[in-house]
C-alpha cells in the first residue's frame, strides 16, 4: 500500500503548499496534530481529509495522519493545484514610494495592507502592486518578488525593495550581517520602567494558539531575537517605546512586548485590546474605547529605515511620519496623563 502511494506522488503533478522540518527535540507528535499547530485557520478534519488523499508526506513519503512526528522529519504538504501566492497577478494598486532608482526602491506601507499574498489574501498585497509597478523583479529565497523583509498587515511602516539580482544578494546580505538600520515606535500597555533595555528570548509559533509567536527563554523552540528599546514618552498607564531590531522574526516586537508584561496597545491577537493598566473608572473605560476606536489596530509604526546602497555603496536613511491614527491616540493619551497629574495635585 506505501508503495502504490509513492507511485501516485511520483506520477501525479503536485504541488508543494506547505514544508515545515520537525525541531531536534520534537517529542513524538500525530502529524494532523503538528500541522495544526504550523497552518493558519486548519481544521483538523481538513488535514486528515488530505493526509487519506496521500497529499501529507513525510521525507517525502505518503503517510496518514497517526502517524506520529520525530525529530527532522521533513513534513509537506502537497495539492494538484499551485499555491495561489505563486499566481501572482499584476494589479494596479497605489503604493506610497518614498524613494526610487534603478536599484531599490522605499515603500512606505499602510496600515490595513497585505505584504504578499497568503491565505486568505490573495490579491490587492504590496507584491501585486509592486509587480505592476516594475517587471521582472528579482525573487527571494521565498519566492516572493523584490521582498526583502515584511512587516505585518496592521503595522505601517518603511520596507525596502530589490529591483536586481544584485540588489537582492546586497541587501541580504546586510540583513544577515545585522547592518541594515530599523527602528519602530511602540505603543505598549503600562509604565515601562527602565529608559532603555534590551529584550531577548527565541521567538517561535506558540505551542498553545497557533495564530501566536511566543518566546522560548530557554531556547528550546524558535529562533533567536534581540530588540532594543528606549522610552520616548510616559502616559501613565501607557509608554511611547522607540525599537530597534537587532533580527527581524516574525511579529518580534510584539511578542517581546507581550513577555515582558507590556503587550502592545490594541494588538487584538495577543490580547492588547483588553484594558491591561488603569483604573476601573467607567470615565476611563470610555477613555480607552475611544482611543481604540481612533486607532483600529495595533499600536505600531517602522519609523526608521537604514541600509547601504547596493551600487554607491552610500548609507541611506529614511524616516516616515507617524501615522495620523496613532498621532490621534498618542495626543489622547498625552492629555489624559497631563489631566492626571493635575486631578492628583
């Protein structure tokens, strides 16, 4: 029966969707279980549907879905039809361009927007408007034109994007050598004591909500990242940080923030979008909706962009303004700790 499987991989035409390589100290895990903890809005119904279809395979072997995960195993999953963000389509979206030249070229984002398609986001990203914008792009190491790095759908914020080859292996390596220059403004719930301080911890897909990054103090999961921070302004019971990103993991700062007992300030996914620091006053409650409906989203902004010039060789840096909604919030907070502080007095 594994073999009549291994003939249909082999004459069918799949594709591969997903890939994901167990950790060294995987302890033995169902493979609908491991999946579900890797693959966005996956049911595990679905999983076990694919993996009676013969599209789950295990170092490239067919398998079912009790069969139980072990350390480096290479799990895929493959489907008869390409992954829809590798049918890109060219569409005519307006995009914020700081800076342009035959080499690179400034995106400053807005907030609401898809990097590049995934699940569930399949077209109106910043890579169908960047490919209608320039052809031939250059891809990454994930197949995704001109990308560099990404920042989330509700942040805002500077990215740089490769025209060239040459720009693209430039850059990377900058990135890898941790020379590119990123700073972000934060708005994270409570006082952050210290003026400055350094978070780290691995980052990795929390074990418990699958939609969640976590930090692993001890290393055992994820990767490894380092943020930098320093307060820019106290409002009581909330703190301006300024970040700098020393690596750039996915959804970093806000899972820094978030282990250190300052989530991000209306981050609904890692719980910011509760009442975390004040008062039980209805005056206040009303107070925090108010700013939550200023500013719908988190509380985040890449500010500060840096990076050697591929061909000059020239450090460029570019800055953005922060963002009207969260100007609007961070004014509502600053009259709040400024009527405070008078009440008190």
């Amino acid at each position: 029966m594994q073999e009549e499987n291994n003939e249909l991989q082999e004459s069918a035409d799949l594709y591969e969707h997903y890939r994901f390589t167990a950790k060294e100290g995987q302890e033995p895990l169902r493979v609908d279980k491991f999946l579900m903890n890797f693959i966005e809005n996956a049911t595990r119904n679905k999983i076990q549907q694919a993996a009676k279809a013969g599209n789950i395979l295990v170092n490239d072997i067919a398998v079912k879905s009790n069969y139980k995960v072990k350390p480096n195993d290479v799990v895929k999953v493959v489907l008869a039809y390409p992954p829809h963000e590798n049918l890109l389509v060219a569409e005519d979206i307006p995009i914020h361009i700081v800076y342009e030249d035959d080499d690179v070229m400034v995106v400053n984002k807005e907030a609401g927007m898809v990097v590049h398609p995934g699940h569930g986001n399949y077209s109106g990203t910043l890579v169908n408007g960047l490919i209608h914008h320039i052809e031939n792009l250059p891809k990454n190491s994930n197949e995704r034109p001109g990308l560099m790095h990404r920042i989330d759908k509700d942040t805002s914020g500077l990215l740089v994007v490769a025209k060239t080859e040459f720009a693209m292996a430039h850059l990377s390596r900058q990135f890898f050598n941790k020379s590119t220059e990123r700073l972000y403004y934060a708005l994270v719930w409570g006082n952050v004591e210290d003026d400055e301080g350094t978070i780290e911890g691995h980052i990795g897909r929390s074990l418990k909500n699958r939609l969640q990054m976590t930090v692993f103090p001890e290393g055992e999961f994820g990767k490894p990242a380092v943020t930098h921070f320093k307060v820019i302004e106290r409002f009581t019971y909330a703190t301006l940080v300024q970040c700098k990103l020393e690596t750039g993991r996915t959804h970093q700062i806000r899972a820094h923030f978030k282990y250190i007992g300052h989530t991000l300030f209306n981050d609904e996914r890692y719980g910011g979008n509760e009442i975390l620091k004040g008062t039980t006053f209805t005056k206040y409650k009303q107070f925090v909706d108010n700013c939550f409906k200023i500013l719908p989203r988190q509380a985040l902004h890449a500010k500060t962009l840096g990076f050697e010039h591929p061909t000059t060789g020239k450090f460029m840096r570019f800055e953005s303004d922060i963002p009207d909604d969260i100007k609007q919030c961070l004014e509502k907070w600053r009259n709040y700790a400024v009527n405070s502080i008078r009440e008190e007095q």
